[in-house]
C-alpha cells in the first residue's frame, strides 16, 4: 500500500499548509517524494478534485473531493458528544471532577459534567445549572473572548451576589482578570463561590478569538494550589485539541454554536 502513504503524506502536507497552498519544490522538501512521482500523483488527483491547483501560482490546495469526505464524516457526528471526550479525558488524567460549559442567550451553564470512579470529591456542579457570570472560571473562560460591550451589558444585568468572602463584585475588577484570561487562556474561581474550593477552566473555540464552550475542574483549594502547573498545563492541552475538533467542526460545516442542534 506503498502508494496510500504516499498520497496521504501529499494530502497531509497540503492541508497543514497555508491557504495559498503548496508548490512542487514545497511538497518535494516536505515529503521527499521525487519531482517526477509527485507531477504523476497531482495530475491524478487533481483529476479526482481531491486537489486542484492555482491558475496563476501553481500551487496545490485541497479540493472539492476532500471538502465532500470531510462533510460527510462530521455529518455523522454528534460535535457535543466529541466534546465530552475531553471532559472525559481530563478527568481521567487528573482525577478530579470536571465540567463543559455552554454560553448561551447570554448565560452560561453547565451541560455535561464528569466524576472519576476512584473521585473523592463531595461537591460538584450539576448539568443545567447556571454559572454565575462574575464569579466562576468556566464563565470566565468564556466572557473573556466577548466584546467588552457585551461584558458590560451582562454584567449589568447579572445579579451580582456575593457567595463567600472571596466574590468580586466590581466591573474594574472582573474586566482586569479577564484581559488576564485572554492572554493565559486560564481562568480561575478561587473561593468565590464556596469556601475551601476552587475552579479552573479554559475556553473551547470554534474560530480564531470565538469561544462558546469551556472546559474546567472543580478541586478543594489545597490540593489544587499542590499541583497547580500541572493541572493547568494538562488542562491547556486538551482544551487546545478540543478547540481543534471544534474549528474543524464550525469551518466544515458552516454552523454557528448558535444551532444548538449542530453544537
């Protein structure tokens, strides 16, 4: 099956490149393959419109062939569904209790959660329950890639409580941590909803600066503060590759996160 890998490793590299696309010289250094083998390749897939080529530059870029495969595998999939994995995931690689949370119609709240077996924790976020927009990280996660006048018309709309001695109520305050959060892609809720424990959350984007969804864990303080990096690092990992499937998802099939039915 010589020739499969050849035409993915073609494949592979056209789609990891820009889209303008990729010359011959570019696909030779990439895959080694020989001026000769690759023009025999292209032709046949150009043929096939698994690529097509640039008129004026020459260079290859994905076709219409590979855009039709593409469409018909998300069309069989579930996009909720394939977020949840990463909550599975998370709590599988931490231990500890996570949650995806949605924004929608101006709210965020929770639609899936996730309870490791050999899990200790007693407390827990439940799904469809609301996250307060000033005071919890998966919310945080989200707000922070909203325009700021969107902030602010929530945020005056929100009922601003304060849960423990920890709560920020002030707009300065909220609007400072999330310029921090857009920058570290980590959000926190130290206390402020529930004494002795604490959140940390990350935002899932459907485009570039987008973001509907976010992907967190619940912890009492002292354990999460132990291990911290780790956690945050793990959490930024799979909060990237859940991004991934999710832009690959929205550009695909051309849905917004506003069709709840598609994501």
């Amino acid at each position: 099956m010589e020739w499969l890998d050849r035409m993915t490793m073609v494949m592979d590299s056209i789609c990891e490149a820009s889209m303008e696309g990729l010359g011959v010289t570019e696909l030779v250094n990439r895959t080694q393959l020989s001026k000769g083998t690759l023009h025999r390749m292209l032709t046949s897939m150009v043929k096939h419109n698994l690529v097509s080529q640039n008129s004026e530059t020459k260079k290859y870029r994905l076709g219409p062939k590979s855009m039709v495969w593409g469409s018909k595998f998300l069309a069989g999939q579930d996009t909720f569904a394939l977020l949840t994995e990463y909550c599975d995931l998370l709590a599988e690689r931490t231990g500890l209790y996570t949650h995806l949370c949605r924004f929608d119609a101006g709210e965020v709240y929770c639609v899936y959660t996730r309870q490791p077996s050999e899990g200790r924790t007693a407390y827990f976020v439940h799904v469809g329950q609301r996250m307060p927009l000033h005071c919890t990280a998966a919310a945080k996660a989200i707000l922070a890639y909203q325009p700021p006048s969107a902030v602010a018309s929530l945020f005056a709309k929100e009922q601003v409580q304060r849960y423990t001695d920890f709560t920020k109520l002030d707009l300065q305050d909220l609007r400072a941590e999330l310029d921090e959060v857009a920058q570290t892609r980590v959000a926190y809720c130290v206390e402020e909803i529930e004494t002795g424990v604490s959140a940390i959350s990350t935002p899932v984007f459907h485009k570039k600066g987008e973001a509907h969804f976010s992907i967190g864990l619940l912890e009492a303080t002292q354990h999460l503060d132990s291990r911290r990096d780790s956690l945050v690092k793990e959490l930024l990992e799979i909060g990237e590759k859940a991004s991934e499937r999710m832009a690959a998802a929205y550009l695909l099939t051309s849905t917004g996160v506003g069709d709840p039915g598609r994501l």
